[in-house]
C-alpha cells in the first residue's frame, strides 16, 4: 500500500514540476515578446523625437553632424544610441559608430523599407556588424 502512494506522489509531483515548467517557460516568453515591444514602441517615439530636435545642418554637413552626434556618447566614449543617416538610395551618409565609406548599402534594411513607404519604420533583426539581435528605427526626413 506504502508503496503505491509512494508512486502516486511521484506521479503527481513530476506532473507538477512539469506543468510549472511550462509555465513559467510561456510567461518568459511573453515577457520577452512584451519586452521587445514595449522597448520598439520607445525607440519609435525617440526616432520622432529626434528628427524635430535635429538642425536641419546635420543633414548637410558632416562637420555639423559629427558634433551632434557627440551629444549621443557619454563620458566613456560609449554610444548610447547608434544613429545612422542614410541617403534615399540607401547609401549611408554619416554613422555615429562606424566610417559610413565602409559601410553597406542600407536600401533592403526592413526599418528602411518602411521609413521610405510609410514615414517610419521598425525592425526587430540581427545586426551584421555585431552579430546579436537589435531592435532598429527609421524615420523619412523631407529634405530639399
């Protein structure tokens, strides 16, 4: 008797353990998802923000535009935001992080794509140049 209660209970704790397992697992995932969204949504609004706090010389002039983009590195040189103009045929014109000469053409970047349809764009990709998963922002600029 001992000994089928005795399995019983072991039964009934590796179900436990196991639906708890899945579990916590689907509430992970949604976090991340919501996570990414909520993170996405933000990057979105700052893109907006940037362009109308942007002077219209840092879409000319690269001088003007590398002193701008020091206002997006802290005291440890680190980047706190990677801002990349890129020019309506996809060639980019200055990065904040990298010798833009250097770089790809950014005409089939899905954020790009979008920008250039609807205004603005978001994508959730993995970055070539450093091989993790970031979230990007694109937003059209009018420029004459």
């Amino acid at each position: 008797m001992k000994k089928i209660i005795r399995n019983k209970i072991a039964i009934i704790s590796c179900a436990v353990l196991i639906v708890s397992a899945y579990f916590i697992t689907g509430v992970l995932v949604f976090a991340g998802k919501q996570y990414n969204v909520i993170n996405t949504q933000n990057l979105e609004e700052a893109v907006r923000t940037l362009k109308t706090w942007t002077p219209a010389d840092v879409f000319t002039n690269a001088a003007a535009a590398e002193q701008w983009a020091a206002h997006f590195i802290n005291s440890e040189e680190n980047i706190l935001y990677r801002i990349t103009l890129v020019g309506k045929n996809g060639q980019v014109l200055f990065d904040t992080d990298m010798d833009s000469s250097v770089m790809g053409n950014h005409l089939d970047r899905p954020e790009f794509q979008d920008a250039v349809k609807k205004g603005t764009g978001t994508a959730l990709r993995r970055s070539a140049t450093l091989g993790q998963v970031q979230i990007y922002a694109a937003i059209a600029i009018e420029d004459s």
